[in-house]
C-alpha cells in the first residue's frame, strides 16, 4: 500500500508531495551516476505544513519522509518513490530509520537546547538512506529563542537535508522561517473519508465508525479514539450535558469544576503509565540499589524528571479540557443548525433532544454569544489563566446567553 493512502482527503497534496518525491529520486541518483542534475525540480529543501487539527499535518510529512527514503526498484520502472513496503519506506513509517528524526514534544514548548541538537542533526551526511529528513511535529511550540535558532538552518541546509515543519497555520511559525520553506496547506478531511479508513484500517463497525467521524467533525484521530476507546465516549458524552445543568450559578460552578476534574482524570490515566516507566528504567539506567536506594549525586537527574513529567501532565490535562471545549462548540454549533434551518448535517446525533430543547429556548444570537464565550475561555487558557476560573467565567456567560 503506498504511503500516499495515509492521507485522507488530501488528494491536491498527495499529488504535489508525490512530484517532488520523484524530483528528488532523480536528483540522488544523478548525484550518484555523476549525471547531469534536473534543470527544473520541485524538490526543496524545507517545507511546512499547515492545516487544522486532524487535518493529517504530520501523517503528510511522514509519508513524505517515506517516500524520500524508498528504495523499491519500481522506481527504475518509472514508479512514484513510497511504495511502503520496501525497508526505506518501512523503518521511516515506523520510526526506526537512522536518518529520518521525527521530533514531537510532550510538553508545552521546545527550547533552545532540543533546537540545537537538531541543526547538530542535520548537518549530518545521510548514513545509510537518500536523505537526512527532520520531521518537526510541533513547530509551533518552539519558542522564540529556539525558532532564532532553526532559522540559521533553514536558511544554510546541509546539500541532503530536507526539513519538515508542520504547524496548524503559518502565523503559527516565525515570519523568517515560513518565508524559507515551501507551504503545503492540508484540508479538513471529509467525514465520510474518515468513516472509510476507520472501517478498512481498524476493522471498526460501519455504524461506530460513521457516529465517531462525525461527532469529531474529520478529526481523524479523535475519530479513532472516540471509536476505539469506551472511557472517551463516556467523558464526551458526559461534556455534552452540560448545557442542560447550568440553570444557576451554582450549577454553573458545579459544572465547572467537573469540567477540570474530569480533565485532570484523563490526563493523569494517559501520563501514570509512561511515567511510572520512565522512572523504573532512569533508576535502572542510574544503578539503583537494591531497596531502591539512588547512588549519590543522582538526585538532579531524578529531580529533573519529576520537572519534566510535571510539565508533561500539565499539557496533558489541557489538551483535554481543550478537546472537551471543542466537543461543546460543536454541541451549540449543531443548536444554531436546528434555530438557522440549515441543511448542515448534525455532528451529535445522539443527543438531538438535547439539542431541540436549546433551540427552541434561545435566539441564534444568544447561540452565537455563547459560542463566543467558550472561544474566548480557550484564549484565555492559552494565556495561561487558571483553568478552573476560566472555565467558570465561561459557564456563567453560556447559562446568561
């Protein structure tokens, strides 16, 4: 199956990705026959992509990072470079290619030291593959200090380095950097597309799967999990009834607090267990005793850890009270549906009596006004305000409209 099925819905890109995929074979192998070099390629040597979340940014820059690796002797037979079955295509999908470094953070930035390690990276010659490929999942969390530091890369590349930057808009990366790289811009994938590839590539149930992309709206891996995980339908059904409980301000507040506790839940399930790991094996790493006693001068490591797991957490919990604020504009998204009589198609089916209630007591007005409060309370957790205050400000202007 080639690489390029991994991208769902995203046909134009797929088309011009293949293209500079097969620019940059020839390129290699000009190089390696001493042959003359393509006058015209449309291989460069940094690209960026954008698109919104679920868009499939970072699917799209591995397929790509697949495809500058493939090694499958079709090519000679004029076949598209990403066959994904060859070693090239295969250790690159996986993860395990010595020249391919995918970068993706866990914690709210990426600081000046990570970026470093990477430019070291990439001045590197490929060791074995066609390319050096730096996959960079989130840049749009480097910090200033850090994206000061990519640019000198970007602008004086390494001849077989190939940088790949995928951020959910171009005002997410620096000015001087966006300005060096080619922009491929990725669309929200269909629903029905999503439906498709949860159904062939999971084995899910065609009736799962349809209810799962639509309640994400194309979100492919949300639509995934949703589909896949008992506990996420459970807690976004739970964010779902909101609306109907904040009928005063202690309501309100109560659904407020459940809001963050809930949150705070799931973020500690997802990151207990990688934690717990990562200790075990730092304290074998650092010659635990028996008892678990640490040899001396072992507690900074150790402490600097804890500092990182603790951060960790802290993206972790707001990456899922995020998600549950999605969920819940989508919810008054599908109330101005039903009060505007638009032929959108309803994203929460399942709670459509919910959703008739609401419309029938409210304007369109109060609808767009409280739609606007949960943009502003997710603003307002990006500017670092406490979540649980920020939450609550946003609850009492969803129950004022």
């Amino acid at each position: 199956m080639p690489v390029w099925d991994d991208l769902v819905g995203q046909e134009k890109v797929s088309e011009q990705l293949a293209a500079a995929a097969r620019d940059a074979d020839a390129l290699v192998t000009a190089v390696a026959a001493n042959a003359a070099l393509p006058e015209a390629s449309k291989m460069t040597h940094a690209w960026l992509f954008t698109g919104p979340p679920g868009s499939g940014r970072s699917t799209a820059a591995r397929a790509f990072a697949s495809a500058l690796q493939c090694v499958s002797p079709d090519r000679a037979l004029g076949g598209i470079p990403g066959c994904g079955f060859c070693d090239g295509c295969h250790t690159s999908l996986v993860g395990t290619h010595a020249d391919v470094e995918i970068v993706r953070t866990d914690l709210l930035s990426i600081g000046v030291k990570e970026t470093r390690d990477l430019v070291r990276r990439a001045q590197l010659s490929p060791a074995g593959g066609r390319w050096q490929v730096i996959v960079l999942e989130d840049a749009d969390r480097l910090t200033e200090g850090a994206g000061n530091v990519l640019l000198k890369a970007v602008e004086e590349p390494a001849p077989r380095t190939v940088w790949l930057l995928c951020a959910p808009s171009i005002e997410d990366v620096l000015p001087t950097i966006r300005s060096r790289c080619r922009l491929l811009t990725l669309r929200t994938p269909p629903v029905d597309a999503v439906a498709d590839i949860l159904i062939r590539r999971d084995g899910i149930e065609p009736d799962v799967a349809a209810a799962a992309a639509r309640a994400t709206q194309g979100h492919i891996g949300r639509a995934r999990r949703l589909a896949t995980d008992p506990s996420a339908r459970q807690r976004r059904a739970a964010v779902l009834k909101l609306p109907l409980r904040i009928d005063d301000v202690g309501g309100c507040l109560k659904a407020a607090q459940e809001l963050i506790d809930t949150a705070s839940e799931d973020a500690k399930q997802l990151a207990e267990e990688v934690d717990v790991k990562e200790t075990e094996e730092l304290k074998a790493a650092l010659g635990a005793v028996q008892g678990g006693r640490m040899p001396r001068g072992t507690a900074g490591v150790m402490k600097e850890l804890e500092d990182r797991q603790k951060r960790r957490r802290t993206r972790t919990q707001r990456d899922s009270l995020d998600l549950a604020l999605i969920d819940l504009t989508g919810f008054y998204r599908d109330v101005l549906a039903l009060q505007l009589g638009s032929r959108v198609a309803i994203a929460n089916a399942e709670a459509e009596d919910a959703l008739e209630r609401l419309a029938r007591g409210s304007s369109p007005e109060s609808t767009l006004r409280r739609i606007d409060a949960i943009a502003a309370c997710r603003d307002a957790l990006d500017r670092n305000v406490a979540p649980l205050l920020a939450v609550e400000a946003m609850t009492m202007a969803l129950r004022a409209g």
